[in-house]
C-alpha cells in the first residue's frame, strides 16, 4: 500500500467515496485526486490540468525519480514529447513558482530534478532522505561477471574497463535487461520499455538492436551463443549475470 494515499476514516457505510489525497513537503503540498485541487499551505493554487497531471504523478512516487519519457508518456501521452518541445520544462517551471519560494526553489524546494533523469517529489523538507535519491539516480547495473557496467546517468556502457557509448534506443534496450539479469524478456516487453504505446508494428526493430549492442558489446561479452546477451528461441533475452550460463 502507497502511504502516500491518504483517505478519512469513516464509522458506519459510505455515503460516498473519501477524498483521495495525495502529499509531499511535509504535507504543506495536498492533491485531492477526485476534485483536481491542489492546496500550498492551506491555500488553493489554480492549476492547468498538465500541472495537475504532472504533480499528480510525481506525489505517486513521492521520493522516487520519475523519468522524462514517463512523465512525457503520462502527461503528453507521448514518451518523446520532451526531446521535441520544451513544453515540459516550461510546465515544470510555472508549477514551481505556484508553489512559492520556498517549496518551488530548484534546488531546496519540493521538486528536484535529475540531470538526464527526470523529477523526483520530496516527502520532506527537513531531514531529507536524499541518500535513497542519489542511490537512484545513481544506480549502475552489473552483467557478464561484472565485465560490464552500465551507467544510467552517464548513458554510458562500460567493457572490461574501456567506455563505450550507444545511441539512446540500443541503451535503453540493454539497460532495461541488465536492470533485471538473467530474466527473460519478450520482444513486446523491451519495445514497451523503449517506445511505450507507440512501439513498432514488427519485432524486427528489438532483433536489429539486440545485434547492434553485440557489436558494441565486441566478440567475445558480444558473443551470441555465449556472451553477455543471450537469446531464448520463441521467448526472448536476457542479459547473462555471468559467462557461466544461465
């Protein structure tokens, strides 16, 4: 259960549903989800229905770093929309000074953002638990015998050592398996985690750039029988936790 949602506690049957409501700041930031307000320390703040939207989603995942492409995808219902526009950003900025000095500040305020993640709603603003945040934001992903290290915040693959770089699809492919080592994906998962709603209309796209990361991957982690990625015939990939099999 979210202890983030919040609804009264009611004595005898319901008459009709409790408010749902939705905090962060320490409480001084309520979304009541039914009736789209939004209260900044008591007071109602007139919002758009993309602010709503967009500080709905974060309060969700109070603490947690919410991506670009998923809050594009919730909110522009298109996972791109903030390569294309600066829609976005500019949204993300006025819902900030709505909620005033203090709370929307872009460094100590209630939202934070991510370089080249995304947005993350604060529970609180004293005693902060930034450590998990950093932890998220942070967080790398080990295959291959630990051979290979892949570096979200970096957009970075890291071989035996050596750097190596990967255009934005072909990442979020091997990020998406190395996040999860050694389970099966299917095509139609790894094209939901790279292109949402708007996947291909053919599995040749996911096939295409499970051999170009082989390539980058080089011969051997890149090697298709016994190599970092492997395939299961008519079910999918997955990234190998070790050399050793699977």
């Amino acid at each position: 259960m979210n202890n983030n949602l919040w609804t009264p506690s009611q004595s005898g049957p319901a008459v009709a549903e409790a408010p749902e409501l939705l905090k962060i700041a320490d409480g001084r930031v309520l979304a009541y989800t039914d009736t789209r307000t939004l209260l900044v320390d008591e007071e109602v703040v007139d919002t758009t229905p993309k602010e709503f939207e967009l500080i709905k989603l974060l309060a969700e995942k109070v603490d947690t770093v919410v991506k670009d492409e998923e809050i594009s995808e919730r909110v522009w219902h298109d996972p791109e929309a903030y390569k294309t526009s600066n829609t976005q950003s500019v949204t993300l900025s006025t819902l900030r000074r709505k909620l005033g000095d203090e709370l929307g500040h872009r460094q100590e305020g209630a939202i934070r953002r991510r370089p080249r993640l995304g947005y993350v709603a604060l529970s609180s603003m004293s005693g902060l638990s930034l450590e998990n945040i950093e932890n998220q934001a942070n967080e790398r992903y080990l295959i291959a015998d630990d051979r290979i290290e892949i570096d979200p915040e970096q957009q970075l693959i890291i071989c035996d050592g050596e750097p190596r770089s990967a255009p934005p699809r072909l990442f979020k492919i091997l990020t998406q398996l190395a996040s999860s080592p050694n389970r099966v994906m299917s095509i139609f998962t790894l094209s939901m985690g790279v292109w949402g709603d708007h996947s291909p209309s053919t599995d040749s796209s996911i096939r295409v750039g499970i051999s170009e990361i082989r390539k980058i991957l080089g011969p051997e982690l890149g090697d298709k029988k016994s190599g970092a990625i492997r395939t299961r015939q008519h079910i999918g990939y997955y990234a190998a936790k070790t050399l050793k099999g699977y």
